[in-house]
C-alpha cells in the first residue's frame, strides 16, 4: 500500500514520479487554465470536486458541476472556458506518451479533429 497525502492541496501533475500506471492532475479556478487541446491515443477523465467549470469539447459545450465525471475520447479537442474561482478539478490519465497532445492556439481549430490511432 502507498498513501500520497495532500494531492489536493498542490496544483499541477502528480504521482508520475510514483511509477502509478496514472497521472493525477488538480487545477483550481484560481489560476489560468492551458490552451485547447487534444490526444491522439489517450482518454482523459475530469472529475469536478468542487464548483463548477465550462468545457468546449470538438464543437459542443457544456457545464459541469460538482460530482460529475466528463470522459474526453482520443482525439477530441477540449479546453476549459471558464471555471468558477472555488473550483477543483481532478484529472486522470495514463503516463505521456510522446507525440500524443497536440496543442491547439486557434477556437476555430478546436473543433478540428486528428485521426484516432487504435
């Protein structure tokens, strides 16, 4: 058994130092959130602990509140719009794989999706 105390309490990506088969990652409204994104290979699972948090996934938005669980599939794009200031947002993920995020800098190509590798 291994216990990692106060995750919640440090922003940022956890645990893959730990050698877990996850990244951990917790994120505040207090502080900006990254540009839009995707993945060519990996899922990533947002868990919404606390207040509440805007999404933009391909070219549909939605709010999340507190408890609910968003599922972004490889290759979707997404980013946060907005989050309220007393959010808390956790993260999970498999460990990185090189090549997989692609960034996005332009709303418009948000939407655009890049093929799913299987």
């Amino acid at each position: 058994m291994r216990v990692i105390a106060g995750v919640l309490q440090k922003e940022g990506w956890h645990l893959a130092e730990a050698g877990l088969p996850i990244q951990v990652g917790v994120k505040s409204g207090a502080s900006p959130f990254s540009h839009g994104h995707l993945h060519r290979t990996m899922a990533e699972y947002f868990i919404l602990l606390r207040g509440s948090v805007r999404l933009r996934v391909d070219d549909r938005e939605l709010v999340m509140k507190q408890g609910d669980l968003v599922v972004i599939e490889p290759g979707e794009a997404h980013a946060v719009i907005h989050a309220s200031r007393d959010s808390l947002l956790l993260l999970l993920m498999p460990p990185p794989v090189p090549g997989d995020k692609v960034e996005l800098e332009e709303p418009e190509r948000q939407k655009a999706k890049v093929k799913r590798h299987k």
